[in-house]
C-alpha cells in the first residue's frame, strides 16, 4: 500500500511502472523477511539450516507476496487499458485496506477475541497500516 501511494503521487501514473515497482519492492522484503528469519532460527538452533528448513522459513513468508496479488493485478488491468489509472490504484489501495482488516479479524479469531475486541484488533490493525503508509507518503515527497 505505502508503495503504491508514493507512487501514484502526481497526475502521470504509468499503471505498468507502478506495477513493476510494486513487485519488486515485495519480492525484496519476502526477500528480507526470509532471509531476516532464516538467520534467526539458524542462531537459535546453533546450526546453518537445511533446504528443507529454508524452505519451510520461505513459505511461512509467502503471506507477503500473497498480499500483493490483487493490488498488482489491478495495476495491470490499468496498464492494459482494462481499468482507468486512478481507478487501479484505488482498487490496489481498498484490497489493501481490506486485507489489513482481515488480517486483525484473523488474528482476533486465533486469540478468542470478543466482539469489542475483535473490532479493536481491527482497527489497530487498520491504524498501524495507514500510518505506514501515510509515513511513506511523505517520505516519498
């Protein structure tokens, strides 16, 4: 989400630009994240991991390309002429909100959360994502 605010900024969005650094910069945090967590549990074991143990740290992380399917589909059907621009990153932009929303839902259900709780979880979750990108925003300005 941050990345597709910053860059969407401004009235020449290229859908097919946005698109490829939206990839991108997913693929290099799964990248960071796996890696990150790899050297984590090869400290707290002791020991180098195995393939099979890389490989399981790997698909824990899959969740963060997962996330950005949608967002980036949305920014192609833009750049094939399928979606205005605006109305891509729009689109990208509501999947991401809504998936941070189902995201504190998930979490309220694995903790046995109540109603208000749940809806806490959610907003928190809501909250924390938008000032991220909000954050990213201006740095990108």
């Amino acid at each position: 989400m941050a990345t597709v605010t910053a860059g969407s900024q401004g009235e020449d969005t290229n859908a097919w630009r946005l698109a490829v650094v939206v990839a991108v910069t997913v693929l290099v945090l799964w990248i960071a994240h796996v890696y990150s967590h790899g050297l984590a549990e090869s400290l707290d074991r002791r020991r180098r991991l195995d393939r099979a143990e890389f490989g399981a740290v790997a698909r824990r992380e899959l969740g963060i390309p997962a996330a950005a399917v949608a967002p980036i589909a949305a920014l192609v059907l833009a750049a094939l002429g399928v979606l205005g621009e605006q109305t891509a990153v729009w689109l990208a932009l509501g999947v991401g909100v809504g998936t941070l929303a189902v995201q504190g839902a998930r979490y309220a259900a694995v903790e046995r959360l109540r109603r208000t709780g749940t809806l806490v979880a959610i907003a928190l979750n809501l909250f924390l994502g938008l000032v991220v990108v909000g954050l990213k925003a201006l740095l990108a300005h």
